[in-house]
C-alpha cells in the first residue's frame, strides 16, 4: 500500500513538471556536526554540509559561517559532489566553542531554493575548560626593588610549557631563566639581570599560551610593576683611617685631612648596600699603588701598598657613576684632598769624634773637616742622629747603603767601613779606616753619601730622606 502511494506522488509531480508547473520538492541537507555538544576528534577536522541535489556553489557557500568568542573562523571551502566542506586555515583549538551558523537562502541548479537558519555549537580534540591566570606577582601596579626581584604567574590548570614561555613577553627585561612548579601550574620568571632602576615593567600573555590539553587562554592577560621601591641616593657618608690589628680594621679616632699615618688604611662608608663591583669606584689623584676591599655590604677599605709621599696633596675620588645593589646611581664624584701625615726622615746632626769634633753644617755638599788617627789605620769615628727611630731590620740595611768614597786626588787608597754602634733607635756611630790626612799643598777629599727618596734609606716605618745628602770629609793633620 505505502509503495503503491510513493509511486503515485512520483508520477503526479512527473505529470506536474511536464506540465510547466514549479518543482515542490524541497532541498534537504545533512549537516555534520548534526547536532550541539558534539566535539570534532581533530584538529582539521572538516565540517560537512551535504545537499539532495545540486547546488548554485557560491549561494550556498555565503549560507556557512562558523564563529568562535575570539570572532569569525577563517577556513577553506570546497566540494565534493554535492557536499560542501570547510576546514579551518590554523586549524581547530581544544576546548574552544564554535558556532556553526547556516543562514540564508540558497538556490539549486534546477531553480529551488532553500531557506536556513540552523545554528550547531560544537567543541573540538576536548571540551577541557580553557586555562585562566588565577594570581601573579608582583601585583599590577606595584613598587618593586631592582636585585632579586622574580616574577611568578598562577594558573588554573597544568599548562603546556613551551607554548607559555613564547606567549610571554616582558618588556625591557632582557635574558631571563623560567623555572616551573612540578605540576606545570605555576611559573618564576627571573632575570639573569638586576633590572634598570626606577623602570615601569609590563608584561602580557596572550591567547598562544596553552593548557596541557592544549586549550588556550581566553583572552590576553597584561600587568604591569616599576622598580622604584627604594627612592634612596647613594652616598658617602664616612672616611677615615684604620689601623689593622688581629685581623680587623680599627678606626683610629683622627681625620684623613689631618691623622692618616704610615702604616694606614682608608675605610670608606655607604649610606646604603653596594655590590662588590663599589671597590673599582675608588681613584686617587695623585696615584697611591694599593689595593681596595669589602669590608661589609656599606663599606670597604683601601689598603696601600707602601706608605703615601709625604708632603703630596692627594685627592681621594669615589666616581659619580658607582651604583647601590638597586642600579641607583650616585650621581656626582666625591672628593676629599688630604695630606699625608708622614714626615721625611731628616738627619738632625753629624759629629766626629776626635780631640777637635766638628759638626756637618747639613748643607748637602759643604766639607766637614776630620782627623784620621794615623796610629789606628787612618781611623775616623762619627756619630749620626737621626730624627726618627729605626726598626731592627732598617739598622742593618742603613749601615750598608751609606758609603764613604775617596775623592780627590783620584789616587787615593780605597777607605772600608770598620764598625756600626747603634747607641738608640735614632743615633749611630761609624767607623771608617785608610783614609790619609792631606797637606795644604794636597788637601784629600772623602765624599760621604746618604741615598734619599724611595730607593734610599728608610727607617722601617716608611718614612725616608727627601733627598739625597752628599757632603765631603776634608782629611786633615
């Protein structure tokens, strides 16, 4: 009965056709995903519009369109017989709601039209919810220091690293290291670098960042911080003098201007931390060979390698360009001009011992006039008082750099160093042998030298002559 009633249809719309009537039968499509709530297994999986007959291409393809919340699904469309394919050009995201809409009207090749408006939500590879950041700090908005600073991000779910580490970009942050929790849920960002004082930061995450089902960011997450917590100048807030003893630096109580000694260091203080990188801030005009320490995170101490020259205005300098642990720079150069307190080594006399002594007038290149002691080798004695005291060691080099030489005539036999007496710290007593008294007609001449300046003697303490002192001894009956 119901084959006999088919084929009745099909012969009335046969006579209607051939009649010049309208075709009445209606375009039925088969839409796949047929319904809401379905998920697409891939990534490029196509969505399939199937029609009963043949369709005008370019009105039925304007019937398709598919959007998703971050807006229209750009996708490519072609045919397969009567079916219309669309997959998209970057491919479907997990977790993501898509829209497919069919709206419109259509016509088919033999002159009916279709009228639609279907709408199919659909989900692709997941319907995993999509990731959101839950927390980050620092806070949006807030004052941070330059040093150890690390910023951490919160995320609702395990996230997928890679993508995480090349959504983010930090502005102005330079080369930085991530390091991630053990559940991939939380990441530290740090700095291989201090940052750049007094600096807003912002940072953002897009919509590349995925979850580990590979579901996206809902939208771009963006904060912002600055570096100007500490608002505090370095400076210089101390110089001044230390003598080490047991290992430690110990202030001496005076001024630089007016008590650095021989023997001295120079401790400089902060008014803040500093890195370690302070000890290459310190110069001095003239240069002072030495070397510079940490002594702790505000302060170091520059320790000379030998004794500064008395009587030189030196100028200590701390650079404007040094820098505290936060990047602060100090600005301006600071000075401080002093004069060491180091008096050179004077000779306050020379005597000879004979039946008539005389005294050196302590004019370098006066003649001091002495009598040998013919019965004893040509023997003279003299005493030299010293206006500072001489260390154990400075004694027995002193009596080795003085010397006492023949002069004129250039004939004369050569003279030796018999004996040294150190009657104190500061006086001695030499004697020499072979000299020979002159006569009127060929007075001798002895030339006694003392070497001044760094290369000459010194007391032990770092204290020497200014100058070389040179006088002659005339030998006489």
């Amino acid at each position: 009965m119901l084959c006999l009633r088919n084929n009745l249809l099909a012969c009335i719309a046969v006579m209607v056709i051939s009649c010049g009537f309208a075709d009445l039968r209606p375009i039925e499509i088969q839409i796949d995903p047929h319904e809401s709530g379905t998920t697409l297994p891939d990534e490029f999986s196509p969505i399939d519009i199937s029609f009963n007959t043949k369709m005008v291409k370019k009105e039925a393809e304007s019937l398709l369109s598919v959007v998703s919340d971050t807006g229209v699904v750009q996708g490519d469309c072609f045919w397969n017989g009567n079916t219309l394919v669309f997959i998209p050009v970057s491919g479907w995201m997990a977790g993501t709601r898509y829209t497919l809409n069919l709206s419109g009207v259509a016509r088919s090749t033999d002159g009916r039209e279709i009228s639609l408006e279907r709408y199919i939500s659909f989900y692709a590879i997941n319907k995993s919810a999509p990731p959101a950041v839950t927390g980050h700090s620092p806070a949006d908005g807030e004052s941070v220091r330059t040093n150890g600073i690390t910023l951490k991000i919160n995320f609702s779910c395990p996230m997928d690293r890679t993508s995480v580490e090349t959504a983010l970009n930090i502005e102005s942050m330079g080369d930085k290291k991530f390091e991630w929790d053990d559940e991939n849920s939380s990441i530290n960002i740090i700095p291989e670098k201090n940052l750049s004082p007094w600096n807003v930061y912002r940072w953002t995450l897009n919509s590349g960042a995925k979850s580990s089902c590979g579901v996206p960011l809902v939208k771009t997450f963006s904060a912002v911080f600055s570096t100007d917590l500490d608002r505090e100048i370095p400076e210089v807030s101390k110089v001044f003098p230390v003598l080490q003893s047991g290992g430690r630096w110990i202030p001496t109580g005076g001024s630089l201007e007016d008590d650095f000694g021989p023997g001295l260091g120079i401790v400089i203080e902060f008014n803040k931390p500093m890195p370690d990188a302070v000890t290459r801030s310190l110069r001095f005009e003239p240069s002072i060979s030495g070397r510079t320490e940490v002594l702790s995170e505000k302060s170091m101490v520059f320790i000379p390698s030998r004794d500064p020259d008395p009587q030189i205005v030196y100028t200590l300098i701390i650079s404007g360009d040094t820098r505290d642990i936060e990047g602060l720079k100090m600005g301006a150069d600071y000075r401080r001009i002093f004069t060491v307190d180091i008096p050179f080594l004077k000779i306050l006399s020379i005597k000879t011992a004979a039946t008539n002594p005389a005294e050196w007038n302590g004019n370098t290149g006066s003649v001091l006039a002495v009598q040998p002691n013919e019965a004893d080798d040509g023997l003279i004695r003299f005493t030299i008082h010293f206006s500072l005291p001489f260390g154990t060691e400075a004694k027995q080099n002193v009596s080795l750099a003085m010397t006492l030489l023949p002069f004129f005539p250039l004939n004369l036999d050569p003279i030796a160093l018999r004996f040294v007496t150190w009657h104190s710290d500061d006086m001695l007593t030499m004697e020499w042998e072979r000299l020979k008294s002159g006569t009127p007609q060929e007075p001798h001449y002895y030339k006694f030298i003392i070497p001044g300046g760094r290369g000459g003697i010194d007391n032990g303490g770092g204290m020497y002559l200014q100058h070389e002192i040179f006088f002659f001894m005339e030998a006489v009956e």
